[in-house]
C-alpha cells in the first residue's frame, strides 16, 4: 500500500509539473507589410516564459504591442499603436518608436557645435522635434535575433549618415529590445560617431494601462523619483531653470492620480496644456535606478520604469484629439495615453547647466532604459 501512495504521489507531481511547464522565450518573424519604396517591413513576435507577447517591427524600430495581465490575469495590450505597416505609416509616426538623433525639442532648431552653428528642420511650431521630420521613427532599420545575457533579444542597427536631417557626423546606432521572463521590457541603446555630433535617443511608446484605447489615463497613479523640473516658456522649450516641485502640481515624489492637478491654474501646467515636460531624475550620473511607477487601480496593473538617463519626458496624452484610429477600431481621444520618455533634457544643446548631449569621435553613448510591469492586488 505504501509503495502505491508513492506511486500516485510522484504521477501527481509529475502531472503538477507538467501543467506548470513555463514557456521557452523565443522571438520569429514574419511580413508586416511592404514600404511604398518596395522595402519590406518585418515584425518580430517576442515570448517570454510567461507566454506572454511583445512585438515590436523593423519599421521605426517600434514597439507595437505588449501583452501584460491584469489582477485577475486578464491580458490587455497596453501601448497605443495599430495593426496594419499602412495604419503606422499614415497615422501618428510616434507611436512606439525609437527616436532621434535627437528627442524632444531644441529651440528654433538651431545650436552651436565647437563653433559652428547648425539649423535643423522645424517641425514643431517655431521648433525643432524628435530629430525633424524624417527622424528615425520612419526609417527601416536593420534587424538581428541575438542572444542577450541567455535571452533572445532583437538587435535593431542604423547608419545616420553624416548632414541627415543636418546633424554633423555618420552615427552607427544600436537598440537592442529584451523581453524577460519577469515581465520586463529592456531597452539598451548604443552610438558611435566619427566626429563631434549631439546625440538623444529615447522611446516613444504611449501607455494606457487599462489597454489601449480603453478610456483615458486620468486615474492612473504616478510617482516620479525627482525633486525637480525644467519648466518651459509658451513653446515648450526650457527656460533654462531648474525649479523645484515642492507645493506645485508637477510634485510626484509621492504617489498621485494623473488627472488631479493637471486642470489647475499652475502657468506650466497651462502651457503645457497638462503634462508635458521633464523632469530632473534623483540619481547618479548613468547609474540604472527607478525613475517613475505608474499604478492603474481598476486593472491592478504596475509599469515601473528604471533608466539611466539623467530626465523623463512626462506627457499626459494633450494632443489627442480621437482623430487617430487605434487597434480594435478604436479611437485615440484626449489623454487616452501617456508617455514616460527616457532621455537627456530638451534642448540641452543650447543650455550649458544641462547634463551634456555631446557625443566626440571615439566615445561610446549608451542608455539602458527598462518598463518592468506587475500587479497589485
């Protein structure tokens, strides 16, 4: 009798086991669509040992979806974007991407780089943005499966030639995207130059963590691990201040709901129509510390970002405007999204008090930023 217990003992185990059996990570490929210059654009389906899917296209190097559980483990795709190469060629060029040469904006376009003055595009109001109107967002870019530190990870590389957009220097890029299994999107950037150029690279992904288009961000709960801001003139280019958050709206050293204060009668809240400005992280130069977490209650889901860049961009979704129609047929109104941006402060070029944007001949830039995702029960 005993030596049948044992036997029924270790067949539950074994079934146990095999029912609990996790997901190898693995990344495949297929057509996203053709570019109207014949180029072909890949997506890339990302599984981690979850089972759960990131996919992420050649196109823009953009992030389009991201499958995360909520407390009831429920999946929702949480990042604004589309399903069809066409939609995102058409539709908003941010959404998910990767962006540059330089995120964010420079004023008037213009900046002085070891005594040469520079004029870029300006393709935001009086200002230049995201590196100008053919900025990486919509570029094919190369793409490599590698294995990263034991993970399959998806290598995208371009080569920034030297006068696009009319930055100086040919830039060889590299963003490398890992899923891993704990449910954290890892994002590692690199850069060389062969003369001296500026350099800001970012993610541009718009999160509702309901899942996307599924109301606005308004109850979504933020933290931002930073004692100060950049306010900005009526443009939304930094005045060059540092100013503290204390008894402003822009204080999230502790937790508060998005849309509590983002109506207020603060002059930078009302020029940025909202959120729409950086935030000067607590932290050691290049260290990979928490620079935000973001809590939505009714889903129970948790985003946390870490980085190691100086700023974050936080934007509260001010420019949508519902004209942009989303996944499932869904449309993308007022503050349907945010975005919490990685990155050197805007126009650092033209601000010497602010962490330097220069890359030189022979340095290497490299940024690691990662959304890490949970639940709170």
């Amino acid at each position: 009798m005993k030596k049948l217990n044992l036997i029924i003992i270790v067949i539950a185990v074994v079934i146990f086991a095999c029912s609990k059996k996790s997901t190898q990570p693995s990344i495949t490929s297929s057509e996203f669509g053709i570019m109207p210059n014949g180029e072909k654009s890949l997506i890339f389906t990302l599984v981690n040992q979850q089972g759960l899917k990131a996919k992420i296209t050649n196109y823009g190097a953009k992030l389009v979806s991201l499958e995360v559980p909520d407390k009831n483990g429920q999946l929702a795709d949480v990042i604004l974007g589309y399903e069809t190469l066409d939609q995102y060629i058409k539709g908003d060029q941010y959404f998910g991407a990767t962006v540059g040469r330089y995120a964010n904006r420079i004023a008037k376009g213009k900046f002085t780089l070891e005594g040469k003055e520079y004029q870029l595009a300006l393709n935001n109001g009086v200002n230049h943005l995201h590196g100008g109107p053919k900025g990486y967002q919509s570029l094919v870019w190369k793409s490599e499966i590698i294995d990263q530190n034991g993970y399959p990870a998806l290598k995208f590389t371009y080569h920034s030639p030297d006068g696009e957009e009319n930055y100086p220097g040919n830039l060889d890029i590299e963003v490398v995207y890992t899923w891993k299994n704990d449910n954290s999107l890892t994002i590692e950037y690199k850069a060389t130059t062969d003369q001296t150029t500026i350099v800001n690279l970012t993610h541009h992904s718009l999160f509702n963590l309901k899942g996307a288009g599924n109301g606005d961000i308004l109850g979504h709960i933020l933290t931002i691990n930073a004692n100060a801001f950049t306010p900005v003139d009526s443009t939304l280019i930094p005045i060059g201040e540092i100013r503290p958050v204390a008894n402003t709206p822009m204080d999230f050293t502790a937790p508060h709901p998005v849309g509590e204060r983002i109506s207020s009668d603060y002059e930078q809240i009302v020029k940025g129509r909202g959120y729409d400005h950086n935030w000067v992280l607590n932290k050691n130069q290049g260290e990979l510390t928490l620079a935000a977490e973001l809590y939505e209650p009714e889903s129970g889901r948790v985003m946390k970002v870490l980085t190691t860049e100086p700023g974050i961009q936080f934007y509260s979704g001010n420019f949508l405007d519902g004209s942009q129609i989303g996944k499932g047929n869904l449309p993308y109104n007022f503050r349907f999204g945010l975005a919490l941006e990685t990155q050197h402060y805007p126009d650092s070029p033209n601000h010497a008090n602010f962490p330097s944007v220069v890359l030189k001949k022979g340095e290497v830039y490299t940024q690691t930023t990662v959304y890490s995702f949970s639940i709170k029960k």
